[in-house]
C-alpha cells in the first residue's frame, strides 16, 4: 500500500438512491421536530478530525480508523462498508459513486470513478423494438437493464493505493463494533 502522511480533502460521493414521499408523509414530517436528538442519523459538531455520513454509527466507524492511526481514505472506505450494514437503503455496495482525494503535502489530486457500468454483453441497440424504438419496458424493468456494481471494487481501489490500513482493520473495525450496542 502507498502510504500517506497526510490527506487534507476527502470528498466520498455515494450514489445513494431513495424515495420520495407521499403527499401524506410530507405532512407528518412537517409536524414533526426538525432535528430528533435521539435519532442515529442527526447532526453532529466536532473539532479536529471528522467523518461525516448520513448514519451516526458508520461515522463512528470511520473515526474509529483516524484513531487507530488510519488516514482520510481509511476512514472512507470504513464508513462506506459501515454504511451497507448501517443504512442498507442507500444502495452501498450494490451501487457505485466518486472519490475525490486531495493530498495536503503534494498538492496532487485523484479522481476515483467506480460508478456502475453495463454488463459485458451489453450491446447499443438492445433496448431498441424492432421498428427501432426504445423498449421502456426491457430497459427499465428488465434483468438486463441491472448495472454491474461498482462500490466495492472502487472502495478497495481507493484503500489499496491511498489508505494506510490493511483491509482487515478497515473492513471490520472489531473493536468499535462491540463497543456499540445498537438501539
């Protein structure tokens, strides 16, 4: 693994899909306290070394990797895998997304794409009927139309060339797991 000394800018884009509320359900959110102190997913304030997620839990595995020693990457990464035990719905490790990497002591940057891509036999006109119009059908609902995940193999790239722990720290942060009980 390439280390590191110090990485000032990590920005960790997850492409995460959810989905919209009814009518109904925008009501009661609005009746609802903006910020419930007593969720898992709220905002957090902090000083010096942070992660930041959209569950408290996975962010307190990524900063369990600063702690341990780890670097901005390590603690992506973490949280990333957190995040598809965490906040399953947010399509983690069945999906894809960016990172971006700024190294404080360089200056260089580095652009990780492991968005999802098409099945090897995909082909340009398999979504086309034969009078050459677009088969919505096939092409939204069908098997084919299912993209090859990409988050693993992008986290894992990520961590091999610019994080500074081995995958078996990063993957399962033992100690800040049990250290946790779930509500």
């Amino acid at each position: 693994m390439t280390y590191l000394p110090r990485l000032s800018t990590l920005l960790c884009c997850f492409c995460l899909l959810g989905s919209s509320l009814t009518y109904s359900q925008s009501q009661n959110v609005l009746a609802s306290p903006l910020i419930d102190f007593d969720s898992l997913i709220n905002p957090q304030e902090g000083l010096g070394d942070m992660v930041v997620s959209t569950d408290r839990l996975a962010s307190e595995v990524g900063l369990s990797m600063l702690k341990a020693g780890g670097n901005a990457v390590d603690a992506a990464v973490a949280t990333g895998f957190a995040l598809a035990v965490t906040y399953p719905r947010a399509g983690n490790l069945g999906g894809g997304g960016f990172m971006l990497i700024s190294e404080a002591e360089s200056g260089d940057a580095h652009f990780i794409d492991f968005r999802e891509t098409a099945p090897a036999a995909a082909t340009r006109d398999m979504f086309l009927k034969p009078d050459g119009t677009v088969d919505k059908m096939r092409a939204y609902f069908s098997h084919q139309s299912a993209g090859v995940p990409g988050t693993v193999a992008g986290l894992l790239h990520a961590l091999e060339h610019y994080g500074s722990l081995p995958l078996e720290t990063v993957i399962q942060p033992r100690s800040i797991w049990h250290a946790m009980a779930l509500p």
